[in-house]
C-alpha cells in the first residue's frame, strides 16, 4: 500500500514539489513563531514578584550629569556628588509630604525599563552570575517584595563592612542549595563589560531573600537577581524614583507630584510615567516582531492551504476513471477516502523532512533567535546559564508543536477533497474519455 502510495505521489511530482516546498517553508516560519510564543507565554504565566499596580516611576535628570552616563559622574567633584545625593533624600522627603503618597523609594533600575547590569559572583571555587541593582531602604515596600529569608535593608546596614545584598529565591537556590542563604559572604571579582565594575568589586553578605524579581518585566525570563544598597554618593550615579501612591487616587495626582518636585528643586528635570503604563509600552513592543512574523507565517500557511486543496481537487477530477474502476473492483468508500489522506500524509512527511533540514541548521549552526541581539558576549553567556527554559527544550517543544499544527492543517485541507473522492460511484468512471 505504501508502495503504491508513493507511487502516486512521483507520479505527480510536478505538482507536488511546489507544496512540499511550501510545507517546508511554512514548517521554519512557525518553528520561529512558535519559538518566541512558548518563550514569552511561559515567562508571564511566571510570578512577577512584586506589585506595579499604583506605582509611579520618576527619572531625575540633574543639572551635573544625565542618567547612565556614570564615566562622566565620576569626574564630578566629591562636593557635587554629595550635593546630588542629598538633593535626591530631599525629593523623597518632600514626595512623602503629600497625603496621597504612601511611601517612596530610590531604585538605579526601575522594573519594565531597558537595559539591565549584570555582575559575576565566587562563591567556594564557582562562578555565578546575577542581574543587579542600587536600591534604599524603602524599595521592598513600595514594589511589595515578597520577603521568605532573612530581611529587607535597614539603615545600619550601611555601617557593615561588606556590602549588604538581598538576593532572590531563584539565585540562593544555586549558590547555596538548600541551606540558609542569610549572613553568607560572596566575592565579585573585575569581570563585568560596563563602566560600573568598579563599584561591584568585593564582599558581599547577603542579608535576605525574596521570592522573585524580574526586573524586565512580564515577558521577560526569570533570572538570578540581587539587589545592593546604595551607601554613598557616589553610588548614585542614575537617580530614579518610585513613589507608590494610595489606593485610589487618580491619574491626575501626577501633576501635583511634579508641582511638588519643581517646588523643592526647580533646577532638576523630571519625567514621570507610571509602571503599569510603562509594562504595557514594554510588552507591544516586544510582541510586535512576533505579529510581524505570525503574518508571515498566516500567509505561508494560507498558501500551503490553497496550494493542498488545489492540488487535490485538480487530482480527483483527473482521476475519476481511476477512482470509479477502484470502486468497480471492490474498493469502499473507506478505502477511497485513506487512500487521498495517505497520499496528503506523504506529501506532508516530505514536506517536514525538507523543513526539519532548514530548522535543524538553526540548531547546528548556532543561532540563538532570542539572544541574537545581546549587546555583549558576556551577557549572552549569562542568559545562556540562567535560563529557566533550556535552548534544547524550547527547540524541541517548539519543533514538536510546529510539525503538530503542519499536519493538522494538511489533513484539515484534505478533509473535504477525500470526501468527495470517496463519493465517485463506478458509473462515472463510465462517462470518463
């Protein structure tokens, strides 16, 4: 039967290469789709770990230096940091005056921004690496952190001799297994790529951990975070801040908040936006390369689809002699009808082990569809090591669930057309040239 199947299938080679090639096509584009969907759908089903709800983020541009540029922080005098450091205490202070708010919180690294700073660890002969963050006193209760070891910061704290962290349930679990995370010591040494690996060189005790944190958002992969207090001027080289404000209170309170902030320091520039405004922003952007592509791929589909039907149709109507005189011999309905859906599931298979050649040089040849755009050699290995879902599971689910939903749609594109042939009766054959 196989035999005959295939058969055919050469027979008509002509008309069935253009659908294998369709096929196999369309196999790679939803591999892609499916690649970047099960990605993103997997990490926001993941806990977030904090509260974004009624919280407003606020950049403080000085008027002695502009965010992220830290080189040219660090060439201001020991005067002008100290004077911007307690400028931005002064902000929270006043913040903290209006009966709308109920607390305020610096944060070098507001959650669902861009760009991220990661610092590699030591811990007994191992290395580790973690995405990181200057954070105060009051960040834990203005996102809501879930605390599970241990403590949030308190401002002894900035008297100890190693640098006080609180670290992530995810990060303690790799360096310290099972046992209690609180009051060990790890060492950074000078591997980070950015301008501020001098600032995260040294000793660390950790003091506490939380739940999670994914700092970049609903769509983004949950990863080893920590948190470090800033302790000095001259840590805080990208003042921000995050004012949580009490339940119900309206959008319109934004205004206040910047009348309040011009009132304490006019010289400051401001830009305010809330988290939850900013997450959405975050995820249509992120999703928009994927639409673009599910285009793509609805359309290599529909081709494939018509492309199927058309070919089959043409089939049956060339071939009602050959149907009618297998009816006359014998052959039921049932017969007919696996007869079209074995010749659809050939033209399939070949179509997919065409596919599977393009998909599997994806593989070989190293090409990471999520981390091809990394800034930095050094962030792709991270990403690499702290991924909650391994390259080889994402390619083989997605694999799978490609050739899944190919194949679902030949026979769904061959259901009708085997229906009509298994309906050709043996007196047609008779009215055939």
């Amino acid at each position: 039967m196989i035999k005959h199947l295939l058969k055919i299938v050469w027979n008509r080679k002509r008309a069935n290469i253009f659908v294998v090639t369709e096929i196999a096509l369309s196999l790679l584009v939803v591999f892609i789709v499916a690649v970047f969907a099960i990605y993103y759908l997997k990490n926001y089903i993941s806990p977030l770990g904090y509260d974004y709800e009624n919280v407003i983020s606020i950049d403080v541009y000085t008027d002695n230096f502009y965010p992220i540029q830290i080189d040219a922080y660090r060439d201001k005098s020991d005067n002008q940091k100290e004077d911007n450091y307690k400028k931005i205490g002064l902000l929270k202070r006043a913040l903290k005056e209006l009966s709308e708010v109920e607390t305020v919180a610096y944060a070098g690294q507001v959650p669902h921004n861009y760009g991220s700073m990661v610092i590699s660890f030591t811990y007994k002969n191992t290395e580790f690496s973690s995405l990181t963050t200057l954070v105060d006193t009051d960040f834990a209760a203005v996102m809501r952190l879930k605390q599970v070891q241990g403590r949030w910061f308190l401002e002894e704290d900035k008297l100890l001799t190693e640098t006080p962290i609180v670290i992530n349930e995810r990060f303690a679990k790799q360096i310290f297994g099972s046992e209690d995370a609180t009051g060990k010591v790890i060492i950074s040494e000078k591997k980070e790529t950015d301008a501020q690996s001098s600032m995260n060189q040294g000793k660390f005790r950790v003091i506490g951990v939380i739940s999670e944190y994914r700092e970049g958002g609903d769509l983004a992969e949950p990863k080893n975070f920590m948190f470090r207090l800033v302790r000095s001027s001259e840590q805080v080289y990208n003042p921000g801040l995050l004012v949580r404000l009490k339940p119900g209170t309206t959008v319109d309170f934004e205004e206040q908040i910047l009348k309040k902030l011009n009132q304490e320091n006019p010289s400051y520039t401001y830009h305010l936006e809330l988290l939850s405004e900013m997450r959405v922003k975050k995820i249509k952007r992120l999703i928009g390369p994927i639409i673009s592509m599910g285009l793509v791929g609805v359309f290599l589909v529909l081709m494939v689809a018509f492309g199927l039907i058309g070919v089959l149709w043409q089939s049956i109507t060339q071939r009602t002699k050959e149907i009618g005189l297998r009816r006359a011999n014998g052959a039921t309905s049932l017969d007919i009808y696996k007869q079209i859906l074995g010749e659809v599931t050939i033209i399939t298979l070949l179509g997919l082990l065409l596919g599977s050649v393009l998909v599997a040089n994806l593989y070989l040849l190293n090409i990471d569809l999520l981390n091809m755009f990394s800034v930095t050699r050094f962030e792709r290995k991270f990403l690499a090591e702290a991924s909650n879902l391994s390259a080889l599971q994402l390619f083989f689910s997605s694999f799978l669930a490609s050739c899944i939903f190919i194949y679902l749609l030949t026979f769904l594109c061959a259901a009708y057309p085997s229906y009509l042939a298994a309906k050709v009766k043996p007196a047609e054959a008779l009215h055939c040239d």
